[in-house]
C-alpha cells in the first residue's frame, strides 16, 4: 500500500499555463492547442503549479504519475480555469501511476487523450507538456532497461531528449506533434543498462539529475507508448487494474550468459511449458539474453496471451520451449 500525504493545500498561485505555452509555429504549440482540454495541473506542496494529470476517460477520469500526486485528494486547475477535487480511484504500483476520479464532473465536452501507436513513435518532434508550459522533446530510444524504484523492477523504457529549463518535469506528458499521448516522463525511474553500473535519476519533481552534450539538453526516462496503453487499457477497464505479464519464474544473473532459473511457480506458464530450476535462459525469439536485466525488461514488453520462443541450456544442451505470457494484476 502506498501512503499518501492527505493535506489541504492553498491554490492561491495554481494556474494552467497560457493558451501560448509553446512557441508559435512550432510542433509544440500545434500539439499544445489539441490536447490542452485534455490536461489538468495540480498543485506542489506550495500550491503552486508542480504536475500534471491526462483525461482517460470522458467522466472526469484521470492519470498521473506518482510524482505528480503530493496529497490526496487534490485540486486541480483545468484549461478554462475551473477547478475540480480529485480523489484516488487506483494504482499501479509497477508502473507508479495514479488512477485519479472528479469528484463532481460537469466538463463532458473535453477530449479524451488519444494513445499513440507504439510501433509508430519515431517522432523527433515530441511535446513535454509540464505544469507550467511545454518543452521540446526527441525520442533517442524506445528500450532502454529502467529500473522502477519503488518496485526494484527492471522495466522497458523510452529515452527522450529534453530542453532544460528549470521548471518541474517529472510526470511530464509525452505528446506527438499529432498530439498522441505517447509516454509519461516518471521522476522516480532510474535507467541502467545491463552493461553499465552508471545510472541517471531525477531528484524529485525538477530536471537537476545531469545534463548530456550541448548546454540545455537534458536526458529522462518514460514510461513508452506500449506500456503505457497497458496501464491506460487497465485503468479504464472495470476492475480499474493493470495486468502485467508474468510467466512466473524467478532467476538471477548466471556464470556466463543468460539468466539462471531460481524459482518455477507451480502451475504457472513457465511450469506448464517444462522449464525447471537450474534452466538458463539465453535468448527469446531472436533477442540474445545476456543476463537477468536482459530477461526481465523482456518479459516485461510483452502482453498477456503473446506465446515466446524460449531457448534454454540444460546440462549444457539448448532446448527450445514455448511459453504463453500469462497475466500478473498490477498491485496497489
């Protein structure tokens, strides 16, 4: 269970940003004038503008990264200026996202956030819409291993390039210039590679963990546009959870390649298709597993229901097995 400050915060100072929050004639300001009915700011500790919320759903439902919830409920400020209180409907704690629900909703009229096609975002021109304007982003990378603090899970993540400006970023809204929700820039994520022990995290809700090549760029790490449509399809199903794949094993890193089977769940899928304590796995379809970072940020990219070619050693033999992804509901 994840604590919530409960707290009556002043917004006196909250204000949505203008209607010019981009600059003119450029993809963002075109990405900024589709989606901003679609967006909500809420309020720092201060009350004054820290994160923002994406509308999922036409009845007042929204979604935000955990970053951007500093108490509950919260007042939020919408584009035409209204205020709504928002209170916790869910959360998915593999992906820290927050699932919040209008207490009263009369703004119908607003565009539900469209999610962008995963296999399509190769946009150099992305949107970062934060709680005070609307940074220039590219898209560097579409899987990057992250680990997920809270979780420590390794999970896929998209790279994104940013402008640094000195304003709060964490739990930023990825947008395409077609103004395609595409990712969710989380403060809390820290990405490593398999390779490398360095690691970039940012420090609460502002862009001061490191800054890479020209003066002014800033690399974060996102929630991807495949990911996030599973968290979205979660949120707005009946049970309001996400269902995050599991084949239900436990391994760890191996002498050598691959990762080394510690644990086969009874019944699970991995139990069904035969594999077995001591197995290693060193690749997945074509992808070589080097190590259990390797194998856990791809069980996570894939859906429930998807079948995976899995080759394993085995008393130094590679056997070939076929498991299907089963299904692990998020935990709150």
């Amino acid at each position: 269970m994840t604590s919530f400050l409960v707290a009556s915060l002043a917004i006196g100072q909250l204000a949505f940003p203008r209607e010019d929050a981009a600059r003119a004639g450029t993809p963002q300001a075109e990405a900024w004038r589709t989606v901003r009915h679609s967006v909500a700011v809420l309020p720092d500790g201060m009350g004054r503008p820290g994160g923002v919320a994406v509308l999922i759903d036409q009845h007042g439902v929204f979604m935000a990264h955990l970053s951007s919830v500093v108490a509950e409920p919260v007042t939020a400020m919408l584009s035409n200026n209204v205020q709504v209180r928002l209170s916790r409907l869910g959360f998915d704690r593999n992906t820290q996202m927050v699932l919040l629900k209008a207490q009263t909703w009369t703004e119908e009229w607003r565009p539900v956030a469209r999610l962008a096609n995963p296999a399509g975002t190769t946009s150099t021109d992305l949107s970062l819409v934060t709680s005070t304007g609307v940074l220039r982003g590219t898209l560097s990378s579409q899987s990057v291993p992250g680990l997920i603090a809270e979780t420590q899970r390794f999970v896929p993540l998209a790279e994104v390039q940013m402008e640094s400006a000195g304003v709060p970023v964490g739990g930023a809204l990825i947008f395409t210039r077609n103004g395609e929700l595409a990712g969710v820039l989380g403060a809390t994520l820290r990405a490593e590679t398999a390779r490398n022990t360095n690691s970039l995290q940012a420090r609460g809700n502002v862009a001061d963990a490191q800054t890479f090549g020209p003066r002014g760029l800033t690399v974060g790490y996102a929630l991807g546009p495949k990911l996030l449509r599973r968290v979205v399809d979660g949120f707005r199903s009946s049970e309001r959870r996400v269902a995050h794949p599991s084949i239900g094993v436990f391994f760890r890193a191996a002498d050598g390649d691959g990762a080394l089977i510690d644990q086969v769940v009874p019944g699970a899928p991995a139990d069904q298709a035969g594999i077995q304590v001591g197995d290693r796995i060193i690749r997945i379809g074509e992808r070589k597993i080097q190590n259990h970072i390797d194998l856990a940020v791809e069980l996570f990219d894939h859906d429930p229901g998807e079948i995976l070619e899995i080759t394993l050693m085995r008393s130094g033999r590679e056997i070939q097995k076929r498991v299907t992804v089963g299904a692990q509901p998020g935990q709150y």
